[in-house]
C-alpha cells in the first residue's frame, strides 16, 4: 500500500530516498502518500501549500483533485486564497469571525454572492450608490437599465470589474447602459488589461483580456459598456439578487450575514 501511495503521488521510485534529498514539492507529495495510505474516508488540509512557490501551489492542486478523484476521500481544505480554492472545491464553505455565511459551489458564491461581504471576497467589485424608480438606477449622472425592480430610494449596484466593456466607438443606439469615459491608468498584467476609468465621477475597475490592436492609454477618452445581466442589486437591509439569466430573487440580510431560506 505504500509503494502505490507513493506511486499515487508521482514518487515512484522514491522510496529509499531521505527526506533531506528531496525538495520542498516532493516533501508535500510524501506527505500526502502518508495521509492516503491509510485510506481515510474524511481528510483536513489547513493551508498545506501556503509555503510552495505559485507553480508548485498548483502543481498540488491538481494532484489534490486525481486523488480525491481516484480514492474518493472527502477533503476538508482550509485555504484564504480564492483561487486556490476555486481550483479544488466542489463546494466552498465561506467563513466569516467563526460563522459559515454562505455555502455552495464556487460558481454560486460568485455569481449569486448572498451577501456584500461575500461578494468582496470572491474577487474585487465595483459599488455605485443610488436609487431605482421604474427599473432605472440613478446614480448622479448614471441612468442604467435594470431588469423589473420594485422602487427604492437606497440602492448599492455591484458590477465586477470583467463585466465592462470598453469600447474607441461610441455605443450603437441598440447598446443599454453605454456610458463616455476617461482612463485614468492602465497596468498589464499578464496577458490582461487593469483600467481604472472616471464615468461621470465614478471611478470603476476594469479587466480586460489583452488586445494586441487595441490603442487605448491612460488618459484616452472611451466607451463604457455594462453587462446588465452580471449586476447585483443591494437595498439596506435586504438585498435583491439578479441571477446569471436576469432573474431576480430576494434574500435577507441579519448584520450582514445572509440569511438563507
């Protein structure tokens, strides 16, 4: 059984090796063969890889993923890094000060966030405040076309920073939620594009993938298109969720933790 752990774990061939022959990656993997020789039917993880260079990081996520696979073990993995976790997880537990405050697979927690802190968590976000009447938000200049809403007069809309567009043309008249902009600054970060834009005052985020032809620069003036159906709508203390498909539903909020029913 030992020799297939090793073996499980690509060390085969390892097995009169010292611990001080081996490197930092490889001390992981024996580790692991010495968690699954046993064949347990739960194991806890707590940050195990927080000390391994990123390509080793996810050289061992993928190596977490084949064994829960082939040996079928429920892994409870502990992690603060949200990438990490999105890799490995079937499903994602988010705590909050000792409180689980939303529970599902990593698509749900990061497109139907039940929560504002849940939303930060699964990646950066931009906030607008303003109010809705007649499913239009306002906020300042801002008119945004929203799916049906009810009215209200304190609204937070949550728009991911991958969700806008920008565009050197002005938006076509069949375009809702096009909006004029200037860059304020641009950094490239492997083979994405991080603008921060001023629209009308507001100052969002933006992340593009990289365009080799693409001519916008700091300080360019562009167009700013929105993805209405990403939007998350937040109301004092409910909030009014629009799912992937504009769908909309409506969940409590007990001091900022969501209350799911």
């Amino acid at each position: 059984m030992a020799r297939e752990a090793l073996s499980s774990v690509g060390l085969e061939g390892y097995e009169n090796r010292s611990p001080l022959e081996l490197s930092g990656g490889q001390q992981q993997r024996v580790s692991m063969a010495r968690s699954i020789v046993t064949r347990p039917k739960v194991l806890l993880m707590d940050e195990p890889f927080s000390s391994l260079d990123s390509s080793l990081r996810d050289e061992m996520r993928k190596l977490i993923r084949r064994l829960h696979q082939k040996y079928k073990i429920t892994i409870v993995f502990v992690t603060h890094d949200i990438d990490e976790a999105f890799q490995i997880s079937d499903r994602i537990a988010l705590m909050d000060q000792g409180r689980i405050i939303q529970i599902g697979t990593p698509k749900e927690l990061y497109y139907e966030p039940k929560s504002i802190d849940v939303a930060k968590f699964m990646g950066p976000i931009n906030r607008v405040m303003g109010s809705l009447e007649n499913s239009i938000f306002k906020s300042q200049e801002w008119l945004i076309q929203m799916p049906s809403q009810e009215d209200a007069v304190h609204k937070t809309l949550i728009i991911r920073p991958e969700d806008i567009s920008l565009h050197n043309e002005p938006c076509n008249d069949s375009l809702n939620n096009c909006f004029s902009a200037r860059i304020v600054s641009l950094d490239e970060r492997r083979g994405y594009n991080h603008y921060v834009v001023d629209v009308q005052g507001v100052l969002l985020n933006v992340v593009e993938r990289t365009v080799e032809n693409s001519t916008l620069r700091n300080g360019d003036t562009c167009y700013v298109v929105i993805e209405k159906r990403r939007m998350l709508l937040m109301s004092g203390m409910w909030q009014i969720m629009l799912d992937t498909y504009g769908r909309k539903y409506v969940s409590p909020l007990i001091k900022g933790v969501a209350k799911v029913f």
